[in-house]
C-alpha cells in the first residue's frame, strides 16, 4: 500500500475512530487527545500492517490498546465522581475485616519473591511495569511472580476456611476449616 493510499484510508476511517474511542471515555477533550494518540501509533508503525485489506481491523487494535493504556494510567487517588462520594472507603463489616487480615497474615508466609511483587500489586496499586522496574524484574517475570503469588494466597485461605459468595463473587460469609489465621 502506497504512502497516499495509506493517508487517506486512515482520513476515511478516522472520523469513525474517534466515535468508537468517544463511546469509550467520558468526553470529548479525553476522545480527542485518545484519537489524536491512536493516529500518531498509527503513522509510526505503520511498517508493521501486513495486509493493506485489514487496515480497519489494524487501527481498532491500536484503538483498544490506546483506550487500555488510558484507563491504565489513571491513579486510584483521582476524584471520585459525584454519585460515589457518599459511599463508605473502609468496610466495619465483619467478614471482611477477617478477611483482610488473614490476607495480610498469608502474605507474609509468602516466599519473598512472591511476597513483595503480590504486595506492591495489591496493597500499593502500583502497576505490574512499575512493580518490574522497581524489583529489577522483567515484565513476564512480574506477571508470573504477581500470578503466582495471588494463586498462592487464595489455596491458604481456601484451605483454611470454606467461603460462601454472593452472586456478584463478595465474600458473605465463611466457616473455618481448622484452626488457622481466620
């Protein structure tokens, strides 16, 4: 496909990118600048489409990509919109309260190298590229030992006690097994 055949199928088929991304986001500035963003991945891996045919199909990926990375980089401390600032931060629930602690009391029987990867990930939010530069680590090692380490903490729990969920996946209630952590 020629530089000029490129240009102007991506003219054609931006105004209908920036509509997918807008459906995406909560206005229109933040679609503008995640269009804006995607057309710039575009044009400069544009030596990566294979097939001229599948152009359309190419620039929904970066698109998605573009929006993951988005909603990616947002931080847990950003205000809250409106209609949740009324909810409560902190649980005085019972369940969780011993849930929460039994977690923190697993984790620490964790083997260090699952233990800081699983606790950088969960307890400070931090994300699994900044959890392998601080650890010295490769992104597929983090994602392992990160997995890993959250497979490790959930046979603790399930072996000490049996859980009861709600339809949604909460924890409602739960009934110790032996004596343990719980």
């Amino acid at each position: 496909m020629s530089a000029a055949d490129f240009d102007a199928a991506v003219a054609e088929v931006s105004a209908k990118l920036r509509a997918f991304i807008r459906r995406r986001v909560r206005d229109d500035a933040t679609a503008d600048d995640l269009t804006q963003e995607t057309l710039l991945k575009v044009y400069r891996s544009r030596a990566t489409l294979r097939d001229g045919e599948r152009l359309e199909a190419w620039l929904y990926r970066i698109a998605r990509r573009t929006l993951a990375d988005h909603y990616r980089r947002q931080r847990p401390g950003e205000d809250l919109p409106a209609d949740l600032i009324g909810e409560p931060t902190t649980s005085s629930d019972p369940v969780t309260m011993v849930m929460m602690g039994s977690v923190r009391y697993f984790l620490e029987e964790l083997p260090e190298r699952y233990r800081e990867p699983v606790r950088l990930a969960e307890h400070e939010g931090l994300p699994l590229a900044k959890i392998a530069l601080r650890l010295g680590l490769s992104l597929t090692a983090t994602k392992s030992r990160v997995r890993r380490g959250r497979q490790m903490l959930k046979d603790k729990l399930q072996a000490c006690c049996r859980f009861e969920f709600d339809r949604y996946g909460k924890v409602i209630d739960y009934e110790r097994r032996h004596k343990c952590a719980c």
